[in-house]
C-alpha cells in the first residue's frame, strides 16, 4: 500500500472493503518491516483522537512528513475521514503534525504557531520544547504510540502522558505492555520487536516506569530514534561487522534538529573508509551512521557488556577521549 500514488485513498478503500494492510515501517539494513492490521485498529482509535486534537471539517491540517510513516499517513487519512482539509502549508493550517525535531526547526526559524494545534509525535517530547511552542502561542498534544501499538499514551509532553482511552498498560520488569483494539496482526515476512502474550497484551520492547497515572517512556535499549524513525542498532551492526577486522558498536547521540544520530565506534581505525563505504551503499537514511569515531578499547559493565552510556560519554568527552574519524 505504501507504494500507492495515493497511500490515503488506498487505505480507505481498503477499509470499505473490509480487507487488512500492509504498512511498511523501520527501515534498517535496506530492508523494510511490514506490519499488517485490520483498518478498524485505527478507525476505533478516529473518535478519541478527534476529541483530543479538537480535528473537525472546518480544519484544515498539515502534514509535512512522508506518508511512508505510520505517524504520518494516520494523521492524513484521519484528516480525510472526518472530513478536513489536508494542506500543503503551515500557514494554511489549524493543526500540525510534527516530529520534536521538526517542531524545534520551526521555532528555531520563527515560524508562527499562534492559535494552531501542533500534535507531536515520533520521538520524545521535552516539557522544556512544549513549553517554547505554547509560549509561541499553540496548544500542543503530544502522544506516544508504535507501529505495531497505535496510540499507548497521550498528554501534553512526556513527562505528562496518561494510558490512551480504552488502552491498559502493564509495567512488567521495566518493560511497557498494553493491551488495545489498536494492536496490529504482526508482520507480512521478517517478524520484529512485537510479541504478545496470552492475554492480549503486547510489547515491543520499550522501557519506562508508570507513576501517579503518567507512563514516562524510556525507550528500546537496542534501538535510536532519528527523526521519527526507530533504527535497530543490532541490525545495522551486524552489518558493517562484515567490513570489519576490529570491534565494531552503533550508538545513538543528540542531534538539534533530528533529535538523534547514528555514530559508528571503531576499534580498528583502518576499518574506517570500507565500513563508511559499506554503510554508504547498504543503509539507507536514518539507518546509515553519520559520525564515526576510534577508540582504542570499548568500556564494558561489571558483567563483562559494553557499557554503551560510558561509551557515550567518551564519544562526547564527559569521559575520557576518543577520535573523531572524517
């Protein structure tokens, strides 16, 4: 379906044909995930989140990501089943759908947000960029969710997330599991993070805690998100290993507008040119690491694991010191 000329009218006729889709999603060593669900998972989800966004005919919304995103191609075609204008503009909008990253770009760039629903998504909302747009004049909702989960939790930002309407979340060793009508079916081919239990609830992975009735979201160990699109490290390192004679680790570090990189750490610096080349050639987009640094040896925890917080640290001199390769 993500090939269609026209992803949204070919995810409504698949919905009055009663038939399943199939979404394409993470892409990570050149190869897309297909997550499959029944349209009803999102349609059961149109009433609360027109509620919440305050989304009616009269609105007229933007979304400027690719419809290959999930995140992007609900808010279109929620936008069209209820009945508003999708537009080409921010300035032509009542409301928004944007990344952290894309939300900081365009305050950064003094784009004017007054009296506009900003609904943000992809990656974790800081109170501190909330609070820069809602002093800039727009009401901001922000959500989180996944691929496979559809919406988990909804608030303000992401210290201010409460489990979504009809959502139950169970906190299990650190892990999120909910249970929903917004699940999806699984996957069409390679299977991913998702499994679920015998009682409907699911998981992909993420970590958090749950406190006072706000679910505040840690994230996957084993993944980084750069803009809006979730990168399994495991994946992509089992990648540009094949190039390698010395040790080689992915991690994610900050980025202004992205939100997140990707960073490749060499033990061996003369693997340098044919993994950057490697990673060229086979990782597209979010998945192909931007920076790529030497060190003489990987930190590792008490258990004998790479200790990938220490290994950021070094990366960005808290720590210790480690080259920088161009």
């Amino acid at each position: 379906m993500s090939a269609a000329a026209d992803p949204v009218a070919a995810w409504l006729e698949a919905h009055a044909e009663g038939v399943p889709v199939a979404l394409r999603t993470s892409v990570t060593s050149g190869h897309h995930r297909v997550v499959t669900r029944t349209t009803e998972s999102w349609v059961a989800s149109f009433p609360a989140v027109t509620d919440l966004t305050g989304t009616s005919r009269s609105s007229r919304v933007w979304v400027p990501g690719p419809l290959s995103g999930t995140m992007n191609l609900f808010a279109a075609v929620h936008a069209r089943a209820v009945g508003a204008a999708v537009v080409g503009t921010l300035a032509e909008a009542t409301h928004a759908h944007l990344t952290p990253a894309a939300l900081a770009g365009a305050l950064d760039a003094g784009v004017p947000l007054d009296g506009r629903t900003v609904v943000v998504a992809g990656d974790r909302l800081d109170p501190a960029l909330h609070d820069r747009a809602a002093d800039a004049g727009a009401l901001v909702r922000h959500y989180y969710g996944a691929a496979e989960l559809s919406f988990v939790a909804w608030g303000a930002h992401a210290e201010d997330l409460a489990p979504f309407p009809h959502v139950d979340v169970s906190l299990r060793s650190g892990e999120i599991w909910v249970r929903s009508p917004f699940l999806c079916a699984g996957y069409d081919g390679p299977g991913g993070p998702l499994r679920v239990d015998a009682d409907g609830f699911a998981t992909v992975g993420d970590r958090g805690a749950l406190r006072d009735g706000r679910l505040h979201v840690a994230g996957r160990p084993d993944a980084v998100t750069v803009g809006g699109s979730t990168v399994e490290v495991a994946e992509v390192e089992s990648v540009l290993r094949t190039a390698t004679r010395g040790e080689l680790y992915v991690i994610g570090l900050p980025h202004h507008r992205l939100g997140g990189v990707l960073a490749g750490v060499l033990t061996v610096a003369g693997d340098h040119a044919a993994v950057r080349a490697l990673a060229r050639s086979r990782l597209p987009g979010a998945s192909c690491p931007r920076r790529w640094f030497h060190v003489e040896r990987i930190p590792v925890t008490a258990a004998g694991k790479v200790d990938r917080r220490a290994l950021v640290s070094l990366l960005s001199g808290e720590q210790g010191r480690a080259r920088r390769l161009v």
